[in-house]
C-alpha cells in the first residue's frame, strides 16, 4: 500500500526539489507563498508612496 507523505517547514523555491527527491509527494508551502504575495504587494504599492 502506497501511503502519502507530508513534509512542512521551510520550503521555499530553493529547496522543495530536495525535499522531493527524499520521497515526500505533498509538500505544504504555506509560508514560502505567504511571502511571495507579501513582496507582490509591496511591489504593487511601493511606486504609489515613493515619488
């Protein structure tokens, strides 16, 4: 029986190939995709407040 594995923590676009090359078949990105809409939007915003 295949069951799925999970890694979460630290992943980011730097990593995520090592962390499948372990095994893992999920891996949970949350933060790493938090930041990336965090740096999105400061992108969005910044040329608005910097003259």
């Amino acid at each position: 029986m295949d069951v799925p594995t999970l890694a979460e923590g630290g992943i980011n676009l730097a990593n995520a190939k090592a962390f499948k090359d372990t095994g893992v078949n999920i891996l949970v990105v949350g933060t790493a995709i938090d930041n990336m809409v965090c740096n999105a939007a400061k992108e969005a915003v910044t040329p608005f407040i910097v003259h």
